[in-house]
C-alpha cells in the first residue's frame, strides 16, 4: 500500500483507520513482528500529493509516532492529521507536536482525541531531539529503530558535522553468506537518496555512541567564551527546540484550548510540551488563560520551556492568582530557580519525574558536553573521575552507580524518571590579574549573611544565586568558611566558591581550616582528586587513594612524580600499600619510582603516606608545572614570594605548638628566638644541642616532666625537644636552616591570623570597645569563663572559626579559665581601621541569651 501510494500522484486523501489490529510475522524473519501499518508509515517519505490522512484505531504508539515524524517532516502538501484512540502516550503527543512546528512540514491541523494513554520506553531507546546524546542498540529490522537512525543522521547533518564525527564506536551486525549467520561487518554511514531521504539498511544490528560534543564545538565553540554556559545553552536552546512559527501557533493554541476540562488530556499535552520546545510568555499565559483549572501544572512544567530567560520567568510570576499557587510551584521548581548556569560546581539530588529537576539534569548533561568541548579545545589532561573526559562525578542512577550502566553519561540516554544524584565539576579557572571583590565590599556581603534572619541553608542558596558575579581571594574565602557552623554547611558554600578563587597559589591559607580528614576527604571526593591537590603546599597532606579509580591513580602519580622532582625518596612519609586481598605490603624498598608514571600504578589496592619537603629542596618550577598541567591554573610569571607559605595548626605536633606559644608570649616575631638559640656569632643554622641549650637558656619549663604524685611518667624533657627538632628538620640533615625555622613562622601567621580574625568579628558584633564583647560573652557576670564556657558563648553570638588557639592564648595563666585581664590580651590584635559594626550591642547580648 505504501509503495502504491507513493507511486500515485493524485491521490489527496487517505482513510486507513482500524486497519492493523494485528501483526504479522516478517518473512523469514523467525519471530520478528512489525506493524503492517510501520511499514506503510515509512514509505511515506517519499509521497507528495497527500493532504489528509486519517490512522485512527490502529494500535499507533510513541514508535509508530515517530517514525510518522521522520516521514513525513518535508512534506508540504499534508494539511490535516488524524490519530484518533491511538496509544501515543506524552511521547507520541510529543512527535506530533514536532512535526507540527517544523516550518518545512506543511501539517496545520491534527486529531488526537484518546491518544494520552500509552507506553514511555523501549528499553531505554527513546529519541531526544534537545539531547540526542547516548548509546544506541539498534535493531535495522524495525522501522522504528530505522526512523529514530534517521533522526540521528538528520541532526549530525543540521549540526554541521560529518557522520564520523557523531557515531562513535560503531559496531555493525548482519547476516553473513548462504548459511546466513551473524557476524561483525564494516559499517558504511548511510547515504542519501534522488529524494533526500536517509537510506538506512533493513537488517542487521548497530550499535554506536552518538557524542554531541564535537557538533557543541563545531556550532559554539569559536563564538561563546568558555565560561559563558548560560550563553551557550540558551543559544543551543535557541537552535535545538522547536520554536513554533508564526503559521504553527494558532494550530498549537488551538489544540489546547479544545483540550479545556479535559485533565487526562491537559496532563498529556502539557508533558509533551515540557521537552524540546521554545515558548514565549505570551504563549503560556493564553494557555493559563484558556484553562485556569491547570494554572498550576502549566507553570511548573513549561517554565524551563520560556524564552527570555529569569525575566520571563519573573514575570510568569504574575499569572498566579494565589499565594499558594505560587508557593506549590516555587517548591516544585526550587531545584530549576536555584540553578546557576554560570556557576554550575555543585552537589545535585533530581527527581528526573519532576520536569524543572529534568529541566536541571538535561542543562548540567550539556555543560559536561560543552565542558569536555573546551577541554579538548585547550588540549587539557583528563581529570576527570573515571578517566572518561566527563565532568560529572560520583553518579548515582535509582540507587546505583551509574558505572554499572554506562561508561560515561555522554553514553547515557537521560531517563525521565527515576532519582539521579551527582557532583558536578567545572574546569574552567579563572586568570590570577582577574578583577575581584574589594575587600570592603566583601566584608559588606559576610555582614549581611550574618545578620540575615534566613537559616543558613537559606543564605547558601542566595550566595550560590549571586556567586557568578564575582572573584575572590584565598583570605575571602577563609574569612567565609567562619560564618558557618556545621561540616555540611561549610562543604557546600566552600565549592560554590572554589573556583572563584584567582589566587590558588595561596589556597593553604583557607585549606587549613579544614581540621577533619574525613572532611577533606569528602571534599576530595566531591571536587575531585587532582582538582583538589595540593600543587602549591603540598607539605603535610595526607592521602589515602583508591587506586581502583582514576583520578585518585593520578593524585597517587602526581605525589610521587613530585617527589621524585624534589627529595625522593625522603619526601613521603608514612606510605604504605593495602592490596585488593586485604594485606598490607610493607614496601621494603620505599614507594616504587615508577609510580610517577600514571600507566605503571596498580588499579586496584589502596595507597596511603604523607608528603613531607624541607624548604631547600622545594622544586617551585615542577609544582608550577603541575598546577598548569592538571590543575589548569594560570602560573605565569608566578614567583615564589607572590606565595603566602603557610602552615596549620593541627599539622605539627602538639609540643611544636607549645613551643609556639612560648616564643609568642615573649618576642616580636620568629627571627628572634633564632637569633638568641643560634648566638652572636652563629653560622645560621641550629642543631639539637643548641636547641635544647638555648631554651634552657630561656627558662622554659614547658617540657619538663609533670611533677607531683600520681603523675603518670611520660616522655622526658629530652625527648620532646628532640620530637619537635626532628620536625623542624624534615631533610634530616642533622641542622635547622633559617628557611626550615620559618615553619614556625608559617605557624605565628596562623595563630596570630586565627586571633586577628576573632577579635574583627568582636569589633563587628559588639563595637570598638572590647569591654562591651567580655560583658556579652560574660553573660552570668562571674568574671571569668571556663574553656566550655568561652566556646559556648562564641558559637552562640556566631563564630565558628578556630576558637581553640584564642583560648590558649588568652589562658595565659594555664589554670583553666580566662579572666577580665587576660581577655584584654585581645587589644593589641584589633584592627587598626574599625570596620562597620554589623549589630548593637543589644542584640548582641540578646542573641546570647537565646
């Protein structure tokens, strides 16, 4: 029938109704079974003359839709479409809608009546013109699966892109010889005919990864900066939905309001809607209109649909005649409003049945493409989690990696339903001269987050929604992570600003607050391990790495590449490898050079140490090449003093701090209690001896043994000093240098920082008058405050940086307590400009008795 028709050129009309109740077998084909009506469906790509086709009543599903869509696309002359109580489904609605707006169809009117109801799936082969993106099993045989080829090939040549370039690891099956049996043949791409339809073969099984990223590349890469994503996807919007014609819009408008009281219908057509289309707010707001009983849906579902971006989205807004109207959809949307294209780093949960949570994974699936683009653009090293270029990590689908599924999510088909959690990671860094924030007008922002009257979630999401407009410093985003109390909290506003940060040379000086390996851990995981590594500072970082996986293979290389480039192999402390069995192998001959070549590390077992460098032996030009090579930061003309060294207050041993805070009580900076040690005459470099000779000398008594009955016997005086010289002297070389000295005085700038920074957010909360601060914090008027006390208090007014090193310092008595006298201690570290004050007094203390 099919071929007959084609072969007639005068025939205008064509009544197939109730025509393919049953299917039949192919010939020959075993059990192979086509709708009749597929096939008739398919030949029509090539008819002319028809301008009305009525297939009611014949079992037509989202397949058969589609394949209707491919044929019938071109096909000027067809006027009118009837369908009637056919399966279609949202999928099938969808087709339709398609070749409805396709200005080359010539389609104006169309009958759905009892087409909502049908099947979503064909094991996961179903098309998205948006986000044709996936791996494909196709079945040649089926003329569905030919038409949703065709639909590929169509796309590939709309992008400007050769067929090779698309269709990646194409494997093609087909019967072979007489005995026809199934063997691996070439795959030639399909070609297309006199007509300019796609001929595809009727046989056999192909299988392929369709890739958009090099089509991304081709149509946007030269003309949208890397960084601007919510440019290129609303560009790429702009050119891969279907934007309704002048000519399509009456019959798209009219359609709908027929559909008025008609839910099952309404919910069909609005989910239909919801994907591969541009709409104007004019549009959507005749369809609010015309069904005021479905406001609600219309406005969730279509928004990621709306042209004009937030201000379109503002305005849809004013539609609602409700406060609770609004309120429902702003719930059902709160993931899509909280999206920020521009700065996309981030932790995701998507119901991906929710259409604004699908809106949000179909965006995040195009960025990973647009993102891979850039980076083969720049020629980028993969750092990817599983070695694949994909810049989506940690992705769990319904409960289970997404690994078991695919090997990528440039493989997966984006379902719409089912749970999707991942961590997304950008690679795109930011210059070191970029322009950022003033200091004063980023005090002026952590002022207003701590006055907010929001949860601290709340305020997240502002500063999340805000975060693209601005660059910061690495003491910014120190000065940030204070405001926030719990782990999770300060985790989440961290990597939203991570990669704002301009001078990630100096990232020791935030990273330091994060005192809970667990927590760096987690950080790890969820930035990744090489985009976390610490290229500048990597003196005391532990590692424990999964050498199952890649990016913690490469963290592995990138450590001992480093040490291999410094002091190998003296610079990897406490190593130690645990097979995939579960024993320990004590690496009698240290860690394996070798393993500075990432091809060379085992990929399974699990590699711990931690990385220690004596200043003299630092190689600055090897971590500036790392940090250019896998960290992609800009390291031009960087010099060793543009770095602020640094060094943490949980990193050294307790006694090593103890020490610190002796020299802190009595000398002006770290030189000095070097010069006393070393004498008039010394050659500039300290040994054991003059250690413990010179602080003898000084009267220390904080490492003599604990006396008194009862005393538990610990280690000797001797001991101690030797602990923390041993420290000083990471080389081994038997002798402190000035340059290895200086580790105190990383750790003075960390204690003396760590007190600047309390007592400006006291000057803030409570005024210039620190007396004012004690009475708040003071709060039953006993004149002193017990260490659980002071800790009680500061978190309860708001600060939540490192409260421990102000104690000891305050403390200076070590009986416990503070007094009104110590706290004055505080004076000489205010600041010498006062800042604004952020609250009164007042309800400064009545935040305290809350």
């Amino acid at each position: 029938l099919g071929e007959a028709v084609v072969l007639s050129h005068a025939l205008k009309e064509l009544r197939v109704a109730n025509c393919a109740a049953t299917t039949t077998a192919e010939s020959g084909s075993g059990d192979k079974f086509v709708p009749p009506l597929s096939l008739f469906l398919e030949q029509l790509a090539h008819n002319k003359s028809l301008t009305k086709l009525d297939i009611s009543l014949n079992h037509c599903d989202f397949r058969t839709a589609l394949i209707l869509e491919d044929s019938l696309e071109k096909h000027i002359r067809l006027r009118e479409l009837v369908l009637c109580n056919n399966p279609l489904g949202s999928l099938g609605i969808r087709s339709m809608l398609r070749l409805l707006c396709r200005e080359q169809s010539g389609l104006e009117r169309y009958d759905t009546e009892g087409c909502y109801v049908g099947t979503s799936d064909d094991n996961g082969q179903t098309f998205s013109y948006t986000n044709p993106g996936g791996k494909y099993v196709l079945d040649l045989w089926r003329p569905y699966h030919r038409a949703l080829l065709r639909m590929l090939y169509k796309i590939t040549e709309r992008s400007g892109c050769e067929p090779g370039e698309a269709f990646e690891k194409v494997q093609f099956r087909c019967k072979k010889g007489k005995a026809k049996k199934v063997g691996v043949a070439p795959w030639t791409h399909c070609s297309k005919d006199s007509f300019g339809i796609w001929e595809v073969p009727t046989d056999g099984e192909v299988s392929f990864v369709f890739n958009v990223e090099k089509a991304i590349f081709k149509r946007f890469g030269n003309s949208i900066a890397d960084s601007d994503c919510s440019v290129f996807l609303s560009s790429f919007y702009e050119e891969m939905r279907f934007t309704p014609g002048f000519r399509k819009v009456v019959p798209l408008l009219s359609r709908w309001h027929q559909l008025n009281n008609n839910q099952l219908a309404q919910d069909a057509y609005i989910l239909a809607l919801s994907k591969d289309f541009n709409l104007t707010l004019p549009q959507v707001h005749f369809m609010c209109e015309a069904s005021r009983s479905v406001v609600k849906e219309l406005l969730w579902q279509l928004s990621p649909c709306l042209q004009g971006g937030t201000p379109a989205m503002y305005l849809s807004g004013q539609i609602f005649s409700t406060i609770p109207d609004y309120i429902w959809v702003y719930v059902k949307m709160e993931n899509l409003l909280n999206f920020n294209a521009d700065n996309p780093t981030g932790h995701y949960a998507l119901d991906l049945s929710n259409c604004s949570d699908y809106a949000v994974a179909e965006r995040l699936l195009l960025l990973d493409r647009w993102e891979a683009a850039m980076d083969h653009k720049h020629e980028r090293k993969d750092t990817s989690h599983r070695g694949n270029g994909s810049h989506i990590r940690n992705e769990i689908y319904q409960g289970r990696p997404l690994s078991s599924l695919c090997n990528s999510v440039a493989e997966w088909q984006l379902p719409e339903y089912g749970t999707f959690v991942f961590d997304f990671i950008s690679n795109h860094r930011h210059p070191r001269n970029s322009d950022v924030l003033s200091d004063d007008t980023w005090e002026s922002i952590l002022i207003h987050v701590h006055n907010s009257q929001c949860s601290p979630d709340q305020r997240i999401l502002v500063l999340r929604a805000i975060s693209h407009n601005f660059l910061l410093r690495a003491m910014h985003m120190r000065a940030l992570i204070g405001y926030f109390k719990t782990e999770e909290q300060r985790s989440e506003v961290f990597i939203i600003f991570f990669l704002r940060i301009v001078d990630m040379h100096n990232a020791k000086m935030f990273r330091v607050r994060f005192e809970n390996e667990a927590e760096v851990r987690r950080l790890q995981e969820r930035l990744g391990y090489a985009t976390f590594f610490p290229f500048f500072q990597p003196e005391n970082a532990r590692f424990e790495l999964d050498l199952s996986i890649y990016d913690q293979r490469l963290c592995a290389s990138m450590f001992v590449l480093l040490a291999t480039k410094e002091k190998y192999p003296h610079n990897i402390h406490e190593y130690g490898y645990r097979r995939v069995d579960g024993k320990d192998d004590p690496m009698p001959l240290g860690v394996p050079r070798s393993w500075g070549d990432l091809n060379s590390i085992p990929k399974d077992g699990v590699f711990r140490g931690k990385y220690m460098c004596a200043p003299e032996y630092k190689n600055l030009a090897f971590r500036k090449e790392l940090a250019k090579s896998y960290g992609y930061l800009d390291v031009e003309g960087l010099q060793d003093s543009d770095i602020s060294w640094w060094t943490g207050l949980t990193e050294p041993p307790e006694d090593v701090l103890n020490l610190l805070e002796f020299f802190i009580s009595r000398f002006d900076d770290i030189e000095e209690p070097f010069k006393q040690i070393d004498g008039a005459e010394g050659n500039g470099e300290i040994t054991l001896r003059e250690l413990m000779e010179g602080l003898d000398a000084m009267k220390c008594k904080k490492f003599d043994p604990p006396k008194g009955k009862g005393q538990k016997p610990g280690p000797t005086k001797e001991q101690r000093v030797d602990a923390i010289f041993r420290y000083l002297d990471p080389g081994g070389e038997g002798s402190v240098s000035r340059e290895e000295w200086n580790i105190l005085g990383q750790l003075w700038n960390e204690f003396e920082m760590s007190i600047r920074e309390f007592v400006h957010f006291l000057v803030l909360t409570f005024g210039d008058d620190l007396n004012d601060a004690w009475e708040a914090l003071d709060d039953d008027g006993s004149q002193e405050l017990s260490e659980e006390e002071f800790h009680d208090a500061i978190e309860m007014i708001g600060y939540f940086g490192p409260a421990k090193v102000v104690y000891a310092l305050l403390d200076s008595s070590d009986d416990g307590n503070i007094s009104v006298d110590e706290f004055a201690v505080l004076e000489k570290y205010k600041p010498k400009e006062r800042p604004r004050s952020s609250k009164s007094l007042r309800r400064a203390r009545s935040g305290i008795g809350h």
